[in-house]
C-alpha cells in the first residue's frame, strides 16, 4: 500500500529525526536500538541537522513521513524517491568526506560503520556551518598516553607580544587540525619543528586554555594555511579535550613564550597531568557504562582495595544516562547516587546464607489487623525481594506523579457504592477495593470471601502512605503486598501513568553467594536475548505469587567480585558466560595523584617506595605460586592513602601485614618465616626490605 502521509515542515523532520535519536539511546529498549543502528547503516541518502549542538543523522525515507516510528516504518518503509522529492523543499543534496567522518564516528559508538553516503543539508546553511559543531575531540582516548613530555603554545606572529594574535580555535577547527609557529632562530621554533610525535600540547589564547592536543604528525609548510594563519611552520594534532570539559588554570599560569615546555614537578605539567588523568577516567567510565548497557550484566573484579566498589557508583550514574554531577568527583556522585537508591539503583551484597526467597520472592510472615488495628493472626504472604523490585521499578511513572494518581483513584472509589472490581497481580482472581472517607486504609476484600461478616468487611486492609511508598519503589505494604500492588497497577491502568525506565542492579561480593540457591530457574533470564525485550524473550512462572515473570532490558546489574576469595567456583560456571568482567588494577599513579592534590609529596614518596616493594615482594616467582598473578594479588592503592604518616603505619600494620599474612598461611605465596618476620619488619617501619634485597645479591655474586 503506497504510503502518502509526508512530512508537512521542516519541523516535522527533526521531529523524526528525535524519534530516530531517542532509539539510538535505548529509550526503547535493545531491540529498537539495534534497528535504528541498522537504519543508521543501511541508509544510502542521509539528512543532517544540528540539534541541541549536536550533528544528528537520519535516513530521508525514515523522516519523509509524518510522525514517523519503528513499527510504522517497518510496516510500510515507502517509497524513496518520494521522500526525496518532498525534501527538495528544504534541503539541498550534496557529498561530503568530512560528513562521512562525523557519520563514521557516530555510528562507531555502536561498533559499526558504513560506506560513502549522499546527505541533504538545509539550505539556509552549508556544511561549513555544520561542522562547526562536529565533536573534535577523539571520542576514545587511550588509557594510556605513551608521553611524558608536556608543551603549552600561544600562536601569533614571530614579533612575539606585539604580533597579531592568531585566532587558535579556527586552527583547530580544520579538517585535520593543526597548530603553527612562526620561523626565527630560536629553541621554541626549532623544538616545535622537532619533538617527536605524541607530546602533549596545551593549545591557549593568551592565558586562557582552548585545548589539549597530542602531535601526531611532523613540521611542514603550507601557503594555504600560512595566508590564513599567518604561521610558517605547522603539525597535525588531534584534539584530546576541549577546555569546556575540564577547570580553567588560574591565572597567569600558562601565559610566557610562544612554545614553551612545562617540566616535571611545575604547576604547569601537574596541570596537564590531572587533565590526562581525568581524561582517562572519564575515558574509562564510559567503557565501562558502554560495555555494561550491551552485555547488560558486568563483573568488576580485583584484589582488595582497588576501587571496585568505589568505581560502582560511577559506573551506574554513567549508564543511567546522569550528566548532572562531575563524574571524578566522588562526593558528588554519591549523593547523587543516594538520590537515586530505591528508584534506579538498587543494592545488596551476597552472602552464603542469601536465597530464592530473599532475592526474587519468597513466602514471609505478616501480622494481621483490622481496621481498628486489632491483631487478628498471622498468615504467610509473598514478598518481593531486592531482584524483583529492581525489576519491577523498570516500568514506572515519569510523565505523571504516581502519589497524585493514588489520591485521584481514592475518591473514585469513595464509598461503598464505589467500590472497584480489580484483577491480582497473577490476574487468576480478583479483588473488590473501596475507600472510606478520612481512613488511613484502602479495604480490599477477595471476590472469592465466603465471609459472613457483612458486605462491607475488610479482611485485608491496605496502608495507603505504604502503598505510595511501594508505588515509588521505596518500600511496601508490609501486610498484604501482593494486594497493594495489584491496587498500585489498577492505578497505573487508569491513568495511563506507565513507561519504562534504566534500572542498575549492585551485587556487592556476587562471588560470596550460592548462584544457583540465590537465582534459580532466573539464571537463565539474565541473557541480552532472554529479556522482555530481547530476540528470544522467555518467561517464568514464579513458584509463590504464580504470575508469570521477564527479566527487562533496561535492568543492568553490576557485581563485584574480590579476586583473592577463593569461593568462586560456582560463579565461574553459572555466571561467567552472562557477564563480561572487568578488572581492577592496583595503581600506584592513584596514589601520587591522592598525596598531589593533599599537597604532601613527602609522605607521597614513601607510600609510593612501599607499594613498590610490596609489589616486588609479591610478584617475586619464588614466592608467587598457584594460578594468581600479580593483579589477583597486589594490596590496593586505597591502603596506602593515608593522610598522616601514623595513619599509614596504622595502614600496614591493621589492613596491609594482615592481608600478605593471609595469603602466606594459605599457600598463596610461598615465603619462609624468617623472610615474612624482615619483610614485616621493615613495612612497618615503612621502609623498603633492604636486607633481603643484599641477600638476594649476595646469592647471584657466589
């Protein structure tokens, strides 16, 4: 059937274009993210549009037709040349290299890329103008940056202060950006002619930083860019960051010299080395987030003290899409994070007595009242645990106020005479649900009571502040929770107040459980493809409340896992294949980067010279012995942090010694009594073990 439902304005089109956008971000779930990816891909004639900042991409047939979704395009995609027609209005056709690059770099965030494409372009602009807003900067830096050599450089004239000041933005900006100098017989014109490729260079505007780049390409000269720039000698960089993303320095920091180096221990290169190292963070937060919304279940793991914990609060504000709070900032996250426990985030941690009934549902015991309060007995209902709610707080209210909707409900079914008929949770049954004027419960009776009592008693009594709280996802009806929810989602369906939301699941010390007790038939549910909204989704029946049971797309679960625990065989055979894994490592960089900022280089050092023996000590092949290795084993960064040398020694002497000890009496390293008595000796003197070290030299001379 031919589709004549065009668009109507250029309005209409980049409302397209946001629905095709919100796919992408997994608004809808998995499997319309990958279909929008796959019309990213397949699309042959492409729109452009800046929207908020941001170039956004979209095939012309997709947005050729009014109020254009998933469903209806895959019912009916339309016909192209139609489309094409209607969009001649508006835009002009055109090929671009550079547009390609940007598309590239967009579609790469999915781990996909295309061939060559056509693109309309308004024709109120050009692509000049559009790329103003490509995202320069490399969206995936390394981890790690081969290069200690740090370089600021202000470009103008050779005639130094009274030149004319070049516009370094405009450089930068460039297909392939560039910075320039001048010519003179000088160290700053032959260094930047000369240093090898992969420096750092702070690229300002006077004292003000523009951007950090990284050289990648040696000096040459262009006419071209010299007419424009007025420079003579130029390199190719690509642009790390912007100076949007990081602090400003303070002033006067960068301001001498047109190229000038920033040497080791200055206020210049520990500058730059905090913008690497925040870089790199960020860099690996998204990795993480990334690696965590495709696999959907992910394992940080690591020896004792190196963050895992730490790093998950981090990780799940990332893939819950939070851009609000400084993702490096450790105080603001977690009050963000707190702001959030309950509603998107849930935790717990595992432990060898946890179970079925804790973690999904269970059967639990509940006192029973009347509506005077009066006791009238014990009975055992289903109770969700901590699995299920995360589950079920995916599918809430956004665009209405749940709380609101409750109130509204109320004086509906005010009265007796009012009273609704609802369907239970399982949907096998019903209940009949009324509310009595200034009562702090809703009455609900089953419509199957046999009860003699007269019409209006209420065996099952709900607490209307705990059935908002349970609505909210921030606690429950402590008597009759099944009946609270069935009223909860009765409510939902009245007002049309439902839609999905991401959802991150913490399973501190995952590997401390008994999978199989704690999961059960679930195991099977946690895959990409099993969930609600996967290529195979699948459904349970759970054995309590008998209802039948998906695990969403949007619930992500994130578990950490001490790799010196050796309880972790059931893990390893259960969960191993659902979940990708993530190590930690033990960095002594994090420790020279705490006692930086906490201006106390001196106790720095020794913290430093300490992880580094300890280190040596344990990756020693006399001593390491099993199937660990170094990263299973070396003490965390966060035990040496300390903010006065007594805490440090505390340090070694209560967390540190005891760990090594623990290893040692378990036959994880293999190290005799007299050498562990000097090695201890001297960690808690916080010194290196000198004498086993003359030992060990003594030995190799004879």
């Amino acid at each position: 059937m031919e589709r004549t439902d065009y668009i109507e304005t250029r309005e209409d089109i980049i409302s397209n274009i946001e629905t095709l956008y919100s796919y992408l971000h997994g608004d809808s779930g998995e499997e319309s993210m990958l279909w929008a990816v796959d019309r990213m891909k397949r699309g042959k004639n492409m729109v452009v549009e800046v929207i908020n900042n941001h170039i956004s991409f979209a095939p012309s047939r997709f947005v050729g037709y009014i109020n254009n979704t998933k469903d209806k395009h895959k019912e009916n995609h339309g016909n192209g040349t139609d489309t094409d027609n209607v969009l001649k209005e508006y835009y002009n056709k055109i090929q671009d290299g550079r547009l390609d690059a940007v598309l590239q770099r967009e579609l790469a965030k999915y781990n996909e890329s295309s061939a060559e494409k056509s693109y309309w372009i308004n024709k109120d602009t050009n692509v000049e103008e559009v790329l103003k807003y490509a995202q320069m900067r490399t969206p995936n830096l390394p981890l790690e940056i081969d290069c200690d050599k740090f370089w600021h450089i202000q470009m103008h004239l050779p005639e130094g202060k009274g030149g004319v000041v070049i516009d370094s933005s405009l450089m930068l900006k460039e297909p392939e950006p560039i910075i320039g100098t001048g010519e003179w017989d000088d160290a700053q014109c032959r260094n930047f002619k000369t240093i090898p490729n992969g420096n750092i260079v702070l690229v300002r505007r006077g004292s003000q930083v523009l951007a950090l780049c990284q050289i990648i390409g040696e000096s040459f000269i262009s006419d071209t860019l010299s007419e424009k720039y007025v420079n003579a000698n130029f390199r190719k960089v690509r642009i790390l960051a912007l100076a949007s993303e990081y602090k400003q320095p303070r002033t006067g920091l960068f301001s001498q010299g047109t190229f000038s180096s920033c040497r080791k221990g200055t206020e210049q290169y520990g500058y730059i080395a905090s913008w690497l190292k925040y870089m790199n963070d960020i860099a690996y937060l998204d990795k993480c987030a990334n690696l965590l919304k495709k696999k959907h279940n992910m394992i940080l793991q690591g020896a004792p003290g190196t963050g895992k914990t730490y790093n998950t609060a981090a990780i799940a504000l990332k893939a819950l899409d939070i851009n609000d709070v400084d993702i490096t900032d450790h105080k603001a996250v977690m009050k963000r994070y707190d702001s959030l426990l309950g509603d998107q985030i849930f935790f717990t941690t595992f432990h060898q007595s946890l179970d079925y009934e804790d973690f999904v549902e269970g059967l639990k015991p509940h006192v029973q009242t009347d509506a005077d309060g009066n006791s009238i007995g014990v009975t055992y209902e289903p109770e969700d645990g901590i699995f299920k709610r995360a589950c079920n707080a995916v599918q809430t209210d956004q665009s209405k106020d749940i709380v609101e909707c409750i109130d509204d409900y109320l004086q509906k079914i005010k009265g007796y005479q009012n009273k609704r008929e609802i369907p239970t949770v399982t949907g096998r049954s019903s209940l009949y649900v009324w509310w009595k004027e200034g009562n702090s419960t809703v009455s609900s009776r089953s419509t199957n009571s046999t009860s003699s009592r007269g019409e209006e008693y209420t065996p099952s009594p709900l607490n209307i502040e705990k059935i908002k709280l349970q609505a909210l996802g921030k606690g429950c009806e402590n008597n009759w929770q099944s009946y609270a929810q069935a009223f909860i989602e009765a409510v939902k369906k009245e007002y049309h107040a439902t839609t999905d939301k991401p959802v991150v699941l913490i399973i501190d010390e995952i590997n401390r459980g008994n999978v199989s007790k704690i999961f059960g038939e679930l195991i099977t549910l946690l895959e990409s493809d099993k969930r609600n909204n996967g290529n195979h989704p699948i459904k349970v029946m759970l054995p309590y409340t008998k209802g039948e049971f998906g695990v969403p797309s949007n619930l992500y679960i994130i578990g950490t896992m001490n790799t010196t625990d050796r309880s972790t065989g059931t893990l390893d055979y259960a969960l191993r294949r659902r979940f990708a894994f993530v190590t930690l490592k033990s960095q002594d960089s994090v420790i020279k980067k705490y006692y930086s900022d906490a201006g106390n280089e001196d106790l720095g050092s020794v913290a430093v010279a300490l992880f580094a023996d300890i280190k040596k000590f344990i990756e020693n092949p006399k001593h390491l012995c099993g199937d660990m290795n170094i990263d299973d084993l070396m003490v965390g960064h966060s035990y040496f942090m300390a903010e006065s040398e007594d805490e440090l020694q505390d340090k070694v002497e209560f967390e540190i010694l005891p760990l090594i000890n623990e290893y040692i009496n378990d036959g994880i390293l293999n190290v005799k009594n007299e050498e562990k008595k000097t090695a201890f000796d001297a960690w808690r003197s916080l010194n290196p073990i000198q004498v086993i070290e003359e030992d060990d030299q003594k030995d190799d001379d004879e």
